[in-house]
C-alpha cells in the first residue's frame, strides 16, 4: 500500500473541511429557502396566540399580563433583543419552564412558529 504524501494531506484536509462548511451552509439555505418566514402572516399568529400576554407592540403589558405571577417577555428589553432566532423558536417551540409561555408545538406548524418569529423580530426593532 503507497503511504500518501505529507504535503497532499495538508492540502487535501482544508479541502475538505471547506466543501464540508460550504455543503452545510447551503444545506440551511436551501432549507430556509423551502418555507421563508413572513412577517404578515406572523402577525396574524401573533394577534390570535401571542397578543393577549405580550401586547399588541411587544411590551410584554397584554390584557392578561397582569394576572401572571412572572411577567410575559417584553420584546423591546435588549435581553429580547440579543436572542438569535433560534433561541426565539425554542421557546415558542417549548414554552419555558416555571413560567406562564407553553410549548406551542402541536398547536402551531412549523411554519407559524417561523413567522412569529419573524413578527417578533420586526415588533423588536420598532421603537415606540
């Protein structure tokens, strides 16, 4: 068996990590690219399931804000505003535990948790 060559190795190895970065990145693009995320129709998921605790602007001062022992996320905090989209998901996704925000998987596609989160983005960019 011929041993390969040092100098092929260490151009062959960043090659391949290269295509393997490259084939990734496009993987998450092509996937985002299947379902893209939009704002109006997460507004209307949001006004349906999210409005009555987090308020029409994102303040977190809902009707139902105030019944609740922990306070509902105010989406202008840059707390809210640090988290990425994925973190956002998770917990629309899973709720968050000891607090009043429910797991919305079952309740909501893929797709609306996706839209929400797109809502909740541009809801947490507007200064009011």
């Amino acid at each position: 068996m011929r041993l390969i060559h040092r100098d092929l190795i260490s151009t062959i190895v960043p090659v391949l990590v290269v295509a393997g970065l490259m084939g990734l990145a496009f993987h998450s693009f092509a996937r985002a690219e299947e379902y893209p995320a939009d704002t109006a129709r997460g507004k209307a998921v949001y006004q349906r399931h999210c409005e009555a605790c987090h308020g029409a602007g994102g303040w977190g001062d809902g009707p139902d804000a105030k019944a609740l022992k922990v306070a509902p996320a105010n989406f202008h905090r840059f707390k809210s505003f640090l988290k990425s989209d994925e973190e956002l998901l998770r917990t629309i996704e899973h709720g968050v535990v000891f607090s009043p925000m429910h797991s919305w998987r079952g309740q909501l596609t893929d797709g609306e948790m996706q839209d929400v989160v797109a809502y909740v983005r541009l809801l947490s960019q507007q200064a009011h």
